[in-house]
C-alpha cells in the first residue's frame, strides 16, 4: 500500500535558488512540484535531482515529483493551477520566482510595474488564497508553511533604477505578516531576505569585488544556503511565524 509523502510547491524551480530549494525539500523527504514559465528542460531536469535525493526512501512511499508549467502573469492560469495544486495536497509552498529587471526612474512603465507585482505580490497571493485547503489541513509537526523569499535590501539599503523591484519585494514582505495573521494558528508563513546568494550571469567582476569585500563573512551566499534557511523556516521552525530571516553573511552590518 502506498504511503503520501507530504508535498511542497516550489515557484520557479528551474535553476539556480529554486532548485536547490527542491532539492533540499526532497531530501527532507517530500515530493515537489516545481513551476516553470519558459524553462521546461530545466524543471524537468530539477524533478530528476528530486527523484536522485528521494532514491532511498522507504518502500511503500514513491516519489511523486513532478514539473508543473504557471506563468505567473497568467493569473487565471494562476487560479487554475492553484486549484490543482490544493487538490494534489500542498504541505508546503515556497514562493521563489522573481522578476529582477532594472529600469531607472522616467523611463518606468506600467507594464514593467505591473509585471513586478503581479509576480510578487498578486500571484502569490492567489496562489496562497486556492491551496490554503491543503496548507490548512497539513499533518505535518508544524503544520502547514509557507516561505517567501524577499531581499535584505529592502529594509533600508536599495539601489538605484530597482524601484518596481524592490516596491514589489516590500509588497510580498508585508503579505508575509498579513498571512501570518489571518492562517494562524493552521499555517506558519515566514520570509528569508537574502543578500547575494546567486550573482546574475552578467555582473560585473569589479561590482561583486566591491560588494563582497563588506561581507563579514568574507564571502557571497550561496543557493544552497538559502535553501536550508528555507527548509529550517518550513519544516522545523515551529514556533516561528511572520518573520523574515535576514540571510546576508552580515553584509547589513556594513
């Protein structure tokens, strides 16, 4: 007889911090589904390390990862899959997907602003608002959780021709508390504001120097360290609700 595992919902899995989310949720002994809007092959590719690290589970408790395509610019496509997503029995949702693109101020426009809140603040919420059935009914130690991943540079230290961005952040950063309240006491719902845990592609050499060298931990993040920050929050952090975990390697002390 099959035993469920209990699930957990990764948005936008397929690379980078969001894969190794999956991972770690995986080894933890849960299936994932990870969502991807235009990189198929990845998520596919993050469901096989899933099923790699669930290789030893016991008999009797297959593994049921799988990769789930959402835009979430969509959002009835958001509803709908969130409906799904309930009905498959969500344990855990980590919102991860993120929009990071620079426009300075005068050149904004509707569509980048509303691209940015849609991502982060409207999608999760109704993603969080169609599974709250399942989150709500979760047998899980600590019950039911949700995990949003935020920015640490929300909480005074912006940069320049970011603003859609970090509004947006701000936006999902309050949404955390919000829904802290009103799910109580069936689901906890936390943040993790990460410094750098993954520099994008194009970064310059001279910038990441310069950043890196006011990191007291004398060194950037990594996605994995955000993703055992993510896994602590959802899995073992019973008491712990409405927070947001500041994960900088001391980089707001400098």
């Amino acid at each position: 007889m099959s035993v469920r595992r209990p699930h957990a919902v990764v948005t936008g899995g397929s690379g980078r911090v969001g894969r190794a989310i999956a991972r770690s949720l995986a080894r933890a002994g849960l299936d994932v589904a990870v969502t991807w809007r235009s990189d198929e092959s990845g998520a596919v590719e993050t469901v096989a390390m899933c099923r790699a690290e669930s290789a030893s589970a016991p008999r009797g408790q297959e593994s049921a990862h799988r990769p789930v395509a959402l835009d979430l610019m969509d959002l009835d496509a958001v509803r709908r899959v969130g409906e799904e997503l309930d009905g498959w029995g969500v344990d855990v949702l980590v919102h991860n997907a993120s929009v990071y693109q620079p426009q300075r101020l005068g050149e904004i426009t509707a569509e980048h602003m509303e691209r940015h809140l849609r991502v982060h603040v409207t999608a999760p919420m109704l993603l969080v608002q169609a599974m709250q059935g399942s989150l709500r009914q979760s047998a899980l130690p600590g019950r039911g959780a949700v995990v949003c991943m935020t920015d640490m540079h929300l909480e005074g230290r912006p940069y320049a021709a970011h603003a859609a961005y970090f509004a947006s952040k701000a936006g999902l950063d309050a949404l955390v508390r919000c829904l802290a309240v009103e799910m109580a006491p069936d689901v906890r719902v936390n943040a993790v504001a990460p410094g750098v845990v993954a520099w994008p592609d194009a970064a310059p050499a001279d910038m990441r120097a310069r950043y890196e060298s006011r990191i007291p931990l004398a060194r950037p993040g990594t996605p994995e360290d955000a993703a055992e920050c993510v896994r602590w929050l959802a899995l073992d952090a019973h008491y712990v609700t409405g927070e947001s975990i500041r994960l900088d390697g001391g980089r707001w002390l400098r």
